[in-house]
C-alpha cells in the first residue's frame, strides 16, 4: 500500500466507526486544533502533557478564551470538555489509534466529552500485526498505558441498546498532521 491510500483507508475506517478526521500541516496543528474544540462548543481542554508544542497550545487557548483544565485534576466525574493527545499509530485495516501514555496523561483520553487526537500521517499503518507488534515492545517497558481506540467511547450494557460515551468520550476527532510538502 502506498503512504496515499493508507491515509485513505484509515480515514474511511475511523469515520465508519464514528470518528471525525481532518486534515493538517505541523503548521496549522494548533489553529485547526481550536477550530475542532470550539466548533464542538468546548469551553474546557485538558492538555496531554506529552503533547508536541504544548506551550502553543496553552498560549492559543488562553487567546481563544478557553479554559485549560490541569490533567492532575481530572476523574470520571470531573471530566473537562475536549481533551487534545497525540497518537502513536494509526491503522488504516480499523481506523484505530494506538494511545501510548502516562498515567496521568491517559486521564485527557477518557475524563472528557470530546477527544481530539493528534496522529502524524507517516505513523499511519496498514495493519493491525505492525501495531501488535508496537504494543509487544511497549509492554516489555512498565509501566505501560496503552490502548487501541477505535471511534468515541460505546456500550451496550443498558438493555443492549448502543450508548455513545458512557465509560469516556462521546465523540472522537482525529487530526492527522501532515508533512508540509
């Protein structure tokens, strides 16, 4: 497969499974970031404090009057309204994004309403053996917080019946950053 139809097939794929993607330059990543939180009616982001340029992140919330919610301070029931962290993989066979983080840093991928993800378009993979591989070397370092999500947070244990965001966020977006040609 070629890097053009991987990007492609994961678009599809994370779509099908109820994930919003867009597209981005490194830089207009945070512009584009703002532009998915407010457009969600966000007025609280907690930052993954892993997340590349963070320090811009901070400066363009407090510019845009958005509130920062430290990540230390967030539960399941105080939950912010969009989280922004970045992805290690994505894997175009299912659309989903493999989440490698802190402890801490994992409390922005499933204390709030809106997840936002950032994934680079050149860490986007075919399948899922490469991201099962990843996930191998990744558990052979504890301690280690991973996961594989494919679309916004679902359950079906109320009757059978499919609820959006019970156990994290109602929807997901997906930023796939690409090279600047």
């Amino acid at each position: 497969m070629t890097p053009s139809s991987i990007l492609a097939a994961f678009e599809s794929q994370a779509e099908r499974v109820g994930a919003t993607v867009r597209r981005t330059t490194p830089s207009s990543v945070v512009d584009a970031s703002l532009s998915i939180v407010r457009d969600a009616g966000c007025r609280t982001v907690a930052l993954a404090r892993a997340l590349p340029d963070r320090a811009r992140f901070l400066g363009a919330l407090e510019a845009a009057g958005l509130s920062e919610v430290s990540v230390a301070t967030l539960w399941p029931v105080r939950r912010a309204d969009a989280g922004i962290s970045r992805a290690s993989m994505g894997v175009a066979e299912t659309g989903s994004l493999l989440l490698h983080s802190t402890s801490e840093d994992r409390r922005v991928e499933l204390c709030v309403d809106v997840h936002l993800v950032l994934v680079d378009a050149a860490a986007l993979v075919p399948n899922l053996d490469t991201a099962f591989a990843a996930l191998k070397e990744i558990a052979s370092r504890p301690p280690a917080y991973a996961s594989l999500v494919s679309g916004p947070s679902r359950s079906a244990d109320i009757e059978r019946q499919i609820t959006i965001g019970v156990h994290g966020p109602r929807a997901l977006h997906v930023l796939v950053v690409e090279a600047a040609p």
